[in-house]
C-alpha cells in the first residue's frame, strides 16, 4: 500500500507534467506563424505502481503519478508526400506560365505600335508609292516605315536571346540551390537519426527538414521516401538525390549552351555529377529545361520569328528586285542581312544603297531608260504588288498571326493549367494545416487545461501537506 509520503511525489509528477504541457502550448503559440513549423502535443501516461505484481502482491493499486511519454510531433506523412508533389507541379506551372508571359510582352500584340501595325503601315507605305511613284517623299517613307519593321524584328529576336540567357543563368542557380539543399536534407538526417538514438525530441530538426524538401521539390520536382530509422531519401525521378546521410550532386555539364545561338553545336546537358546520366527533374528547373533546350520553347518561338523575317525578305525581295527604279535601276533586293550570317530576324534590315538614294527604290514594272526594241515604260505596278503582300495567304502577316494566335493558344493554356493546379495546391495545404497548423483557439483552450491542472495538482499537494502536519504536529498530544 502507499506509504504517507506518496501523495507528495504523484502531485509533483503533476506539477512536473503539467508544466511541460504549458511549454510545449507555449512554443505552439509563438511558431502560431512559423512557416513550415509543426504542431506538438505532450503524450502523458499513467506510472503504475503494479508493474511487477504477483500473486501475493499486498499493493492497493493506485498509481505513482503521471510522466511525459512523449513530446508528438502532429505531422500527416501522407499529406507531406501530397504537399511536396503539388508544390512541384505549381513550381513547374508557374514557371512556364511566366514565361509565356514574356513572350507575349516582347510581341505586346494587340497595338498600335507592335509588328502587325508596323507592317501594315508599311503595306500602306507601298500602296502610297504606287500611287505617287515619283515623289521621293513617298519613298522616304516607306522606307522609314520598312527601317522599323525591320528594327521591330531585330529587338523581338534580342529580347528572345536575353530571355534564353536569363532563364539559362536561372538553370545554373537552380542547380546549385539543390546541391546545397540535398546536402543539408543529408546533414539533418544525420541529426535526427542521432538524436532519436539518443532518446531525445527531433521535432524542431524534423520542419527544418520539411521545409528543404519542400524547397527542393519546388526546384526540382523531388519525392521522398521515410526510413526506419528516421532519415528520409529523396529522388529525382527514379535516381537518388539523397541517400540518408550521403548527397549526390547533379550539374550543367560544362560547355553547354549559354546562348541560344550555340544551340547550333551543342546542347544544354542537365546530368549526374558521379554517372554521367541525364537527369529527370520537375519543378521550376523542369521548365527551365523545357524553355532552354534545343527545339524548346524559346528556340521554338525564335525559329517562328525567323520564318517570319525570311518569308518577308523572301516576298519582298522576288517582287523588288524584278522591278525598275524611276531611274533604271533594277536587280537590287530590298530586305538584306546587316552581317555575314544568314539573313534572320536579329540581323533583317533594309539595303542600306536603298536609304541612301531612294530613286534606286524599284516602283516600275518596265524600264524607263529602255532601248532598242524594249519599250520605255514607267509606272507603279512593282510598289502595288508589293502592297498587295499584305493580304497573301502564305505571306509574312500571315505566318506572324499564325505565330501570335499559337503563341496565345499557348500561354493561355499554360494559365489555366497554372490556376488549376494552384487551387489544387491551396487545397492540399489548408488540408495539411488543419492536421499540422497551429491552432490559437485550441492552444488557448490547452493553455487553460495545463494551467488549471498544475493549480490543481498544488492543491493537492497543500492538502497533502496539511495532513502531514496534523499527523506530525498533533498527534500524540493527549498525556503530555
């Protein structure tokens, strides 16, 4: 049976529980908003008094008090997993939809001074040429009019390469970020495994963890798998990133492609440092991928827009050169290269003998200067088939809006998908919050549990001591 004295140290356990179930609701509500931070909850239990009872045993049954089991931490490991592949899908999503983005605004269509306007007024500039073929003015221009779209294309094929660049130079970043990421996911595995050996509480190591891989699954589309001994692994595709204590590296192979001109040669080689092999990734360094690949979607976009200034060159050019000047000059193309390379929307620019002397500007479909048995003729036949570019089905204008309308296809589907998986996202979080978030409401109403309960547990341990000193300090008294 209990002795007189075993009251005192069931009510101190008391006291000794209770105020770890206040530190513990004390450090819930200041991580309140914490991000990654997860809610504890103190497991008590019962100390037995009867763990070694036999059959003779004279003991009343009644308990020691209570002592923590366990300081829980309340995560889900299933809406963790969740968490971790919605947030790489949002980090993909979101990446491609801003880069659409993008190349909308290098277009900016619809407006009055994007390329569509400004090869219109070029048509129009053609159409007043045909009409006054003698004036100068009107050449001068056109001309002018022919310079800017010219320019138009040359900026919307620069501001595609410093897109490459950028999102390239991203690429190199991201990269570096997952090293350093899975190499600290490696070193808290090793600090939660010891700690957990060691009997101690991993709680606080365990959201630090959470929160990299959380991050490395928004940079790289990761997933992770738990250990027994409390170490996580975690994946990129199919090959281990981490693997408990030990981290692979992964990197952009040297002489990969920094612009997308070089794409010409090489690649960008997205690998594993030790193997060699590609690597499979997700994320925003996933779309990064997709953007900066050879045949990807800014090479795509750029090759788009070079069809358009070739197409343009093209037409131009067979219907120019044909044609006769107000003085006889003939046989000269009207859109030409600005350097050695290949005629293309960065290099696309009006034939500079052309600005200089627009009388070379061919309007005529005849010879004015013609001799012999060639008729001498002048007229504005040349610069009408010109204007008439305008409206040709397998025109410059065409294959443009045929550009713009997939690019808007794109970019919008790219939105929704976006938007789509974004809600999607919100709703495994506020899921995972409702089970790891903090409460303030239930953290006060566990504050006024613990609170109450160690007054309690001091009441008890005053009537205790009351008892004691009538027993000790008045019992025996008669006699004396």
């Amino acid at each position: 049976m209990g002795g007189s004295f075993s009251g005192i140290n069931t009510a101190l356990t008391s006291l000794y529980a209770q105020r770890r179930g206040l530190d513990v609701t004390g450090q819930n509500i200041a991580n309140a908003s914490t991000e990654g931070y997860t809610r504890q909850r103190v497991v008590m239990k019962s100390v037995n008094d009867n763990t070694h009872a036999g059959i003779y045993a004279t003991s009343d049954g009644v308990g020691n008090g209570v002592a923590i089991k366990s300081v829980e931490r309340m995560a889900n490991s299933a809406l963790d997993q969740r968490s971790y592949t919605e947030h790489g899908n949002s980090a993909y999503q979101n990446t491609k939809a801003t880069a659409y983005g993008l190349m909308e605004d290098v277009f900016g269509e619809p407006s009055d001074t994007a390329l569509q306007a400004r090869m219109q007024d070029m048509w129009d500039g053609w159409n007043e040429v045909a009409s006054n073929f003698d004036k100068p003015a009107t050449k001068s221009a056109m001309l002018e009019q022919s310079a800017t779209v010219a320019a138009s294309l040359n900026d919307a094929a620069a501001s595609l390469n410093n897109q490459y660049k950028s999102t390239r130079a991203g690429l190199d970043t991201s990269v570096s970020e997952v090293n350093k990421t899975a190499e600290s996911i490696a070193k808290l595995n090793h600090e939660i495994v010891l700690a957990t050996q060691s009997g101690l509480q991993a709680n606080e190591l365990q959201d630090e963890r959470g929160r990299q891989i959380l991050k490395l699954s928004e940079l790289a589309g990761a997933t992770v798998t738990d250990q027994p001994n409390g170490a996580v692994n975690v994946f990129l595709g199919n090959a281990p990133l981490v693997s408990e204590f030990k981290a692979r590296e992964i990197w952009v192979t040297p002489g990969s492609a920094q612009r997308m001109e070089d794409l010409a040669t090489t690649e960008v080689n997205l690998q594993w440092k030790d193997v060699g092999t590609p690597v499979s990734s997700g994320g925003s360094m996933g779309a990064q991928m997709e953007m900066v690949a050879r045949g990807g979607t800014i090479q795509g976009m750029s090759n788009r827009l070079d069809k358009v200034a070739t197409t343009l060159a093209e037409n131009v050019n067979t219907v120019h050169s044909a044609g006769y000047s107000t003085t006889g000059v003939t046989g000269l193309d009207f859109f030409v290269s600005n350097d050695d390379n290949p005629l293309s929307a960065a290099n696309i620019g009006v034939n500079r003998d052309l600005m200089s002397d627009v009388n070379k500007v061919a309007v005529s479909s005849g010879d004015p200067n013609g001799v012999g048995t060639t008729t001498r003729i002048l007229n504005g036949n040349v610069a009408d088939q010109l204007a008439d570019l305008a409206d040709s089905k397998t025109g410059a204008d065409s294959e443009y809006q045929s550009m713009i309308g997939d690019l808007g296809v794109a970019s919008q589907s790219s939105i929704r998908r976006r938007d789509i998986q974004n809600a999607v996202t919100d709703q495994v979080d506020a899921a995972r919050s409702a089970e790891s978030g903090v409460n303030l409401d239930e953290e006060m109403t566990n504050l006024l549990t613990y609170q109450r309960g160690y007054e309690a547990a001091s009441r008890v341990l005053t009537t205790i001591d009351s008892m004691l000193d009538q027993l000790i300090n008045r019992t025996g008294l008669v006699g004396r």
